[in-house]
C-alpha cells in the first residue's frame, strides 16, 4: 500500500495537486483489533499520518482491508452506516456481495462465488465427480462449502466423499482424524477452502508429503535407506522452514497487487471528483464534491463508477455488488529433479459475457502419478451397455450399482359395396358394379394395404426405429426407449392413417341419404369421430411424455381407436343380433311395412 501511494504521489498524470496520506494498522489476525483500527480511523483517532504534514487532522475518505472475512463482515456493517468505502485485497466470502447489508463494500479479489464456480469447472474438466471437501472454521469457509455443495451437482453431476472443518490451532488429534478419513476415503481429488496456515498444520499430518519436503523416511524405513547414507523422520522437522518459499513466494506477488489495485482504486475516484466542472455535478443541485469537507459517500459515489487498466495491463472496475472483474489463475506445483518445488500458472479462469471460460494448457501440468496422467475419482465407474445404475440407499447420487435392465417389447396391434348398389339404380349405372365385386373390394384392402407396409418399408431400411438408452429422466436407472429414427417416416405413416379416416368420412357423407336399414354412415361418422379424437390428442400427448409413458400414450391410443371402430361399427349390429333378432330378417331389412 505505501509502494503504492508513494507511486502515486509521483505521477504528474493522478491527482497532481493532491498528496495522498495514510495510516497503517495491524489486525494481528484478531477481530477485535482490526475492529478498534477500523473504529479509529472513521473517528479521526488515528493518530500521525505517515505522509506530509498537511494531511494531519483530515478525515480517512476510504480504508484498504481487512484480509480476513470474518473481520470484514464486521467492519463493514458499521462503515456501511457512514458509506465510508471499505475496499478489500482479501475477503472473498459471497455474503459480502449483499448490497443492502454492505453498502459501502469493495473489493479487488472474486468473490467465492466465482472461485467456487472455478473450482467446479476444473473438476468438470478432468471429470472428477467424487471429491472430498476441507474447509476452515470461519465465514471463508462455512460460506464457501455451501455454495460448492449447491454447484457441484447441477454444473458437475459430482458429490462429496466427506466434508471436514479444519481446527483453529494445534489440535493434532483433530488434524490426524481427518487425515485418516482422506486416507480411507476412495475420493483422490480433495477441494480445501482454507488459508495457508491451515494447510501448514494438515500436511505436517500427510506423511509422504513430510517424507518427500524433508528427504527422510518413517520408521520402518525401505531397505537399504539406512546403509546408503538416508535419514530417518523424527516428526520433529519444523515444516515452516521449509515451505517458506513455496507457501510465502514473495516472488508472486498476488495478494499485494490486489492491495496495489485497491490504493489505485481509491486514487482514481478521488481524481474523477476533482475533475467534476462546478455546475454540472451529480450531487443535489448540479453541484461537486469539495476536498475541503468531502464526505465519504461522495467518494464511494465515484469509487462505483471507476474504470481504469493499471500499468500492468489489468482492467478494474467493479459491479453492481462492488466486486471486481473475476479471474483466477490456475497453479501448479512442479517437483523438481534435485527434490525442490516451483509454482506455474498452466491456465486461468475467468468471467466473460456472464460466462465462466476455463482455459488449460494441459502440457504444462505435472502429475505425482505414474504416466504424469491425471488420477481418476469416482464413486462408481459407468455402467456398461445392458446394465442401468441402481442407487446405493444411504449413499450419495454418485454411488451406485451396475444391474441388468429388464427388457420390454410392445407389440404393434392396430366400414362402400351398399353405395354402389343404390347409385347402380339409376338408368345405365348399372355398369359401375362391376367395380365393387368382391373380388374388387378384396383388392381395394389389399392395394392400400400393401401401400401402407411400402411406407413402413422404406422407414425402416433408411432410418429404422431403434432402442435408446436414455438417462436424463432418472439419476439411477436408464431408460430403454424407441427412437422413431426418422420425423418424416413417422410423419407420412401418420398421414396416411388420416387420409384413409378421412376418405371414409367422405364416403359416410355420400351415403347420408340412402335409406335407414342400408345406410352406416352414422355409425362410420362416430366410429371416425372417435378415431380422429383419440390421435389427434395423441401426437402431442405422445411427444410430451418420457420414456416408457410416450410408449404407454402409443399403445392406449391404438387400443383406443380400435376399440372405439368396433363398438361405433360393430356395437349396433351385435345389439340387433343378440338383443332384437326379430329384425335381422330380410324382411325387416328391406322395410316392407303394412
């Protein structure tokens, strides 16, 4: 920060007739201290400025920090009361992007939603759908694991192993606990939301890891470890020492550039409130903001609207929430041959359109495994072809069993001779019977019949129908259904059903006026009726249903309009024949009356 605003005091470009001051307080990782510091600063107790002479006794405008979740909550709820601008390197927990309750919060860091999301997208990459969850006991933490186990299943398809909370202090019996349930566990990809010194304390408890960091080996050691000159671990190794350089790499300056960013933040509002022209402020009455008796939500007005790149090239800004634009690079630890370790980035992740773009180079990333391939890490492998995954009661979603399917099969089942005649009694048609003999009619349902099993024909040799395995509908079975192969094919076959319905309905309307005991076109019109009702609320009862329901939706509409053509044709005729045998005569039938 003091790098930062002594950069800034130097450029003629930023604030060239203001000098920039500053009070620096240590939190000592306490939240009541940072509380006090907090408190002290908007009270105008800070004490001397470490700046120029004439900065002393003007208010704090902004406050840089604090790096800890917990600590900011608390700080910001009450600076929020005085839309003092509260501008974070560090605090990451989602719950700070609540604009009513931490009006005046900023931050140069992503949110946990989006390091959570990143997360996600890394394991959705090397499909990893079984993994174990470390958190630590604070705000980061608690807020973090529930936004991971709110995203890992819809975004993933994954589930966790195990969650942990990783203890405050030096609970060895803690820390051993949870690292024999990483032991036991068959996740090999752990997810830790935690800091540093956390992971200090649980890989003091991960023994290959000692063994490798210290170049020594557990009792009993291999054989010949003793002779060749190798050490034995003591367990007394202090860790410390040694990962100094990989966990405190001043080399890789990311949380300071974040505290750089933030001064800068701060420093480019102030300079767009001194460039405001008297008159055409955005303040009550076209008005500006003086430095002289500025208060601090004039300055967070600003600190909303900022937009600036840094020498460095990064763009910052922050949205409706006060966070900055998301993006994450993705680290890798690399051992080295003489048994050091180096940290390179091999990707990043970042916010772009509303999209999260993960971006790998795979070449790049080293695995502790052997082939340098990446491990795998799932519950259950997949169920191979004539098998349907059965879920493990009690167990996650990812955890299942291979059972065979049960295979179904449904087998397909699917009224104008007397027109003729009375037509026929006309002077000179008597010549049209010859057209509707029976060996014409016979060849009529055998012409539209062959031209029908022609459609069906030509479906099934380019695209027959064929069973599908499907499992979206159920996270533990799959699904066997018939995929009609070809939209056309169904189509036509359909088309041609109607067309044959509709025919029949045209030759019902021309026998509507032959006389009562040789006319059925009533009962053809209802048995029409009947057909055309029940497909026509098929086709989009049958595309709407899943599974073995649109099969369900197929048989119950054939079922239906067969039944519904025997008992509107045939329903009469059997009553006559069964209830009224007086009128199946040839008397009755050809109306002689009295």
């Amino acid at each position: 920060m003091a790098f930062a605003i002594d950069e800034i005091n130097r450029n003629p470009n930023l604030l060239s007739n203001v000098t920039l001051g500053y009070s620096l307080y240590d939190n000592c990782i306490e939240l009541s201290i940072g509380f006090r510091a907090a408190m002290s600063l908007i009270s105008g107790q800070a004490g001397v400025m470490a700046s120029e002479e004439t900065c002393v006794g003007l208010p704090v405008i902004g406050i840089v920090g604090d790096s800890f979740s917990t600590s900011t909550i608390a700080i910001s709820t009450v600076l929020g009361l005085y839309r003092v601008p509260l501008v974070s390197y560090f605090a990451t927990c989602s719950c700070l992007s609540d604009r009513e309750k931490f009006p005046s919060f900023f931050r140069t860091i992503p949110s946990d939603s989006f390091q959570v999301r990143a997360m996600i997208q890394i394991l959705k990459h090397f499909g990893w759908t079984w993994a174990g969850l470390l958190i630590s006991d604070d705000d980061y933490g608690v807020h973090a694991a529930r936004a991971f186990l709110s995203d890992l299943g819809p975004i993933a398809g994954g589930c966790l192993a195990y969650i942990e909370v990783l203890p405050w202090g030096d609970n060895r019996a803690e820390l051993k606990r949870i690292v024999n349930v990483m032991r036991k566990s068959t996740a090999r990809v752990v997810i830790v939301f935690a800091l540093e010194s956390h992971m200090l304390k649980l890989m003091a408890e991960v023994n290959q890891f000692w063994e490798h960091i210290f170049k020594c080996r557990f009792a009993p050691p291999p054989e010949g470890w003793i002779e060749t000159g190798g050490q034995l671990c003591t367990g007394q190794e202090v860790i410390e020492s040694v990962l100094e350089e990989e966990f405190f790499d001043v080399s890789d300056l990311r949380p300071e550039y974040n505290v750089y960013k933030a001064v800068y933040a701060l420093a480019h509002a102030l300079d767009d409130m001194l460039q405001c022209e008297p008159g055409r402020g955005p303040f009550s009455g076209d008005t500006c903001a003086q430095l002289q008796g500025l208060e601090p939500w004039q300055l967070m007005f600003y600190l909303e609207k900022v937009n600036f790149t840094t020498s460095f090239g990064d763009q910052v800004t922050f949205d409706e929430n006060g966070d900055a634009l998301p993006i994450y690079d993705i680290m890798n630890w690399v051992w080295l041959p003489d048994g050091s370790t180096k940290v390179q980035n091999i990707g990043e992740v970042r916010r772009s359109a509303k999209i999260d773009e993960l971006m790998i180079d795979e070449k790049k990333i080293f695995w502790n495994f052997v082939f340098n391939q990446p491990p795998r890490s799932v519950c259950s492998e997949s169920c191979p072809p004539g098998t349907r995954m059965a879920h493990k009661k009690g167990e996650p979603e990812c955890c299942f069993d291979c059972v065979p399917c049960s295979e179904g099969k449904f087998s397909n089942t699917t009224a104008m001779v007397v027109l003729a005649v009375f037509k026929a009694s006309k002077p000179g048609a008597e010549a049209s019977l010859k057209w509707f003999g029976a060996v014409q009619q016979r060849g009529t349902v055998l012409v539209l019949t062959c031209f029908q099993a022609v459609i069906c024909t030509v479906w099934l040799v380019l695209a027959s129908p064929a069973p599908h395995k499907n499992t979206q509908y159920y996270s533990d079975k799959i699904v066997y259904e018939c995929a009609i192969g070809s939209t056309v094919g169904f189509g036509i076959l359909l088309g041609y059903i109607s067309l044959l319905a509709v025919l029949s309905f045209v030759l019902a309307f021309l026998a509507r006026n032959l006389p009562d005991s040789f006319n059925e076109a009533k009962l053809i019109t209802f048995s029409m009726l009947i057909f055309c009702a029940v497909w026509v609320s098929f086709v989009p009862a049958y595309i709407s249903s899943p599974g073995k329901y649109a099969d369900a939706v197929e048989v119950f509409a054939i079922l239906a309009s067969s039944f519904g053509l025997l008992v509107a044709l045939f329903g009469p005729k059997c009553y006559i024949m069964l209830m009224r045998p007086e009128r199946n005569t040839k008397k009755a039938i050809m109306g002689h009356k009295c």
